[in-house]
C-alpha cells in the first residue's frame, strides 16, 4: 500500500499544477531551511456561523473495488530535477527553479540503486515514538472550508533533532526540533478546475492529520522523499519546527475498498486521496 501511496502523490504532485492554489507561491524545502508560509487566516473576515463537517459525508463515494498496485518498490524512479516552468508531463509546475538551498547533510544514501531509481524498502528512517498535543478541525464557513491547528500530528514522530546514536544520522543530520504552530487555512469547500494552470509553491496542502505537506523537492531541486530521512511516519522538520510531509504517510491509513479514502486537502481546495 505504501508504494500505491507514493505513485499516487506523485501523480498528484505533477498535476497540482492544473489547479491554482489560494496561499502565495512559496519556496522549495529542505530539513534544514524549508519554511511554513504565514497562514492563510481569513475566518475573520467571513461571519457566517460555523458548521462542522464530516469528512466521510462531504466527500462521499462507494464502491467494493479493491485496492491493488504493482508497484515494484525497490526501484522506484527518482524525480530529482523534475521541474519546470511551464507545464509538462513528468514535471512539476514549479513556482521556485533556483535551488541553492543545503539540504540533507550526510553521505548519499545506500538505497539508491545508481540507474535513477531507489529502493524504499532499504531506506533509513529516524528513530523514536514520540506523542504530541495534537489539535486540528475542519469547519465550513459560508462556501469556504476553514481548517486549524497546532500543527502536531496526531500520530507518534522520531526523536528530532536526528541523535549521532541514530542511523539515520549517517545520512541526514537534521538539527530541527519540531514546535507547535498556528495554522488556520480557509480554502474553497467546492472547488473548480482552473481555466489556466498555476504553479506550485513549497506547501501545498494540509492532511487530516493535522500535518503540512510540503512539495516534492529538497533545497537542492532533488527529490526530497529519497535524499531527506523521514520518521516512521515519512515526515520531519524544518528550520522553523513546521514538521510536515513531502508525501503521502504510511501514518494515514487507507484500508477502504473502492474509491481511496479522502486524505488531506491541497491549497486549491481539492481533496487529496490514498
């Protein structure tokens, strides 16, 4: 499941592109000097009553199809590189094209397989079980689609900073410490298709589980789920403590048959799925 996952966000990441997102255009990411965008708040400025909602019931599908992927997760294409500034197949529309960023500190990792692809099964994660306070909603306000909260996930992280006694440190020696933040977004409850494609920025959506996802790329232009070492959870944090996603968690399960469960939402206001 993890490896449909994966192409899956992917897949949504080179055609996010098609979709404007309401956040200003932001910078790519890197463990070390990625940053979070001040938050999108305009729940003041909208005085209808809020209303919560269910995700289940507001993005509703049936069916009893099952889900299947042949996917072969040890070589897995790598997407260093893959940006544009206009729209292409295979690419991301991206807002940044200069990274001169750091990005992961450490030698390269040994699940890369040296003919552009990777191997996820081999890859190191950063050790640890970590609980946190976690807080996040979801209202609907008027025809907008408000979301708060502290930015902690609802799921256990590693030890961060990455400790010289973890493995993963040999790879990626993150310094950040993840800290609370204050997130409100208001994005479209009903979204459309734009006329004209808009590329994307260094966020790019919010999952249910509270946690930011960042796009596909470290600060050097590479693809940031094979070079960056993540928690159990696929994610980490940045300069600032924002701790986010740069795909899909193995953390938000989707054991649903048929249509994938509703996962998170992109900044345009469209639902991302498992």
């Amino acid at each position: 499941m993890k490896r449909l996952i994966i192409l899956l966000m992917i897949s949504f990441l080179l055609t996010a592109c098609l979709f404007p997102p309401p956040p200003p255009p932001q910078t790519g990411s890197d463990s070390s000097t990625e940053s979070l965008p001040p938050a999108n708040d305009q729940s003041s400025q909208n005085q209808n009553q809020a209303s919560p909602t269910s995700e289940a019931e507001s993005e509703s599908h049936t069916s009893d199809a099952p889900h299947t992927s042949d996917v072969d997760a040890t070589h897995l294409e790598i997407g260093d590189g893959k940006y544009s500034t206009t729209p292409q197949v295979g690419y991301v529309f991206s807002c940044q094209t200069n990274y001169n960023g750091l990005g992961a500190t450490g030698a390269p990792g040994n699940w890369i397989n040296g003919d552009g692809t990777w191997n996820a099964l081999m890859k190191a994660v950063v050790d640890g079980s970590v609980s946190w306070p976690h807080s996040f909603s979801i209202s609907i306000q008027g025809d907008q689609r408000v979301l708060t909260g502290n930015g902690l996930p609802d799921h256990t992280t590693g030890n961060y900073p990455i400790s010289p006694s973890d493995d993963a440190y040999v790879y990626d020696r993150n310094p950040n410490s993840i800290s609370e933040q204050n997130i409100t977004l208001t994005l479209p409850a009903n979204p459309t298709i734009a006329s004209q494609p808009t590329c994307v920025g260094g966020d790019v959506g919010i999952m249910l589980s509270g946690v930011v996802l960042f796009n596909a790329f470290d600060a050097l232009g590479r693809d940031a789920q094979v070079h960056e070492v993540q928690d159990e959870c696929d994610g980490h944090p940045q300069q600032a403590g924002v701790y986010h996603y740069h795909a899909l968690s193995d953390c938000l399960e989707d054991t649903k048959t048929g249509h994938s469960a509703l996962m998170g939402y992109a900044f345009d206001g469209f639902g991302i799925y498992g």
